[in-house]
C-alpha cells in the first residue's frame, strides 16, 4: 500500500513540474505587435508622457497607449 501511495505521489509532483509553459509567445514590444498587425508603418515619430501615460504618435496621426488606439491626430 505504501509504495503505490508513494509511486502516486511522485507521478503527481513530477507531472506537475512538466506542465506546459504559459509565458507569452507575442512580443511584448508594442511597436513590433502593431507593426505586425499592419495598423502602422515604421516607428513612432513622437511620444507624448502625461503622468504614467506613454502616447506614441505616427506619421499617419495615429494615437496609441499600449495596444489601444486613443485618439487621431489632424495632420
């Protein structure tokens, strides 16, 4: 009885261990991700830091903080 109990225990533990990995597969790099999606074209020409807030601003007027657009510029 013992040693199914321990056979149980270390299958538990050791399965547990290779478990899969849940890190992320995107960048994390804002601008490579919107440059992917095709929603811009180079890098960004300004950024704009209000408090804990990054803008970047493209070319085009874009207006993006993070992944969200939040707003268009006139040209």
């Amino acid at each position: 009885m013992r040693i199914r109990l321990t056979i149980a225990i270390i299958f538990a533990v050791t399965s547990g261990a290779y478990a899969g990995d849940h890190r992320r597969t995107e960048p994390r790099n804002y601008i490579l991700r919107r440059q992917q999606a095709y929603q811009v074209q180079g890098v960004p020409t300004s950024r704009l830091i209000i408090g804990k807030r990054q803008i970047d601003v493209y070319r085009n007027g874009l207006m993006f903080e993070g992944d969200h657009v939040v707003g268009v510029r006139a040209r």
